[in-house]
C-alpha cells in the first residue's frame, strides 16, 4: 500500500539545490526547482552512485561520475553514458513538509 512520508522540511532545500532522504526503504533525492519539489531514485542507471553527489542544471540533475543528464521531473535519461531512466516519486507539501509517495 502506497503513502507519503515526511522526507524533509521544504525550507530545509533552496530553489535549485537537492537532498538525499530515505524514504522508508528508498533512498530517495528531492529536488527543488522554481515550480516546486520532484523526488527521483538517489541512484544513476548508468554506473548506480548517488545522483545527489551531483548538481541541479535547470530542469536536469547531472551525474557526478560520468556526466549522465537525467529529467528530474520524469527519471527520463537525456545525456550518455545513461539510457535507461530513473523512478520518480510523487511529492506534496504540507504545513511546510515536503512529503514523497512510496509503497
């Protein structure tokens, strides 16, 4: 069964940046960009490092290993070495909260 879990307090991410959380057993990265907060697997498909060791380019999150570009708002992979994709998670925030949908 599926539900969200307080991950981290929204003030806790500027706009731009991101954070690795555990979000029961998922290791998770939130995202937080100017339309609001995305969550994705903390892991690259290419080479499996955290993608939170990386940087927010735009609409993009940048592996730090090898330099595969990934969509943080659909895991879609968008630049070698990575073809395959990441999970995305969905988010809300609440009462501050920012909260990801796990099973």
């Amino acid at each position: 069964m599926s539900e969200f879990v307080k991950v981290a307090a929204a003030d806790d991410i500027p706009v731009g940046e991101m954070k690795s959380v555990r979000a029961r057993h998922a290791k998770v990265v939130v995202c937080h960009l100017k339309d609001g907060f995305f969550a994705m697997a903390d892991e690259c498909s290419h080479d499996y490092v955290p993608i939170s060791t990386g940087w927010v380019r735009g609409d993009n999150v940048v592996c730090p290993r090898h330099g595969a570009i990934f969509d943080i708002k659909t895991g879609e992979a968008k630049a070698p070495p990575a073809v395959a994709g990441i999970d995305v998670f969905e988010t809300k925030v609440e009462n501050g909260d920012v909260y990801v949908l796990v099973d």
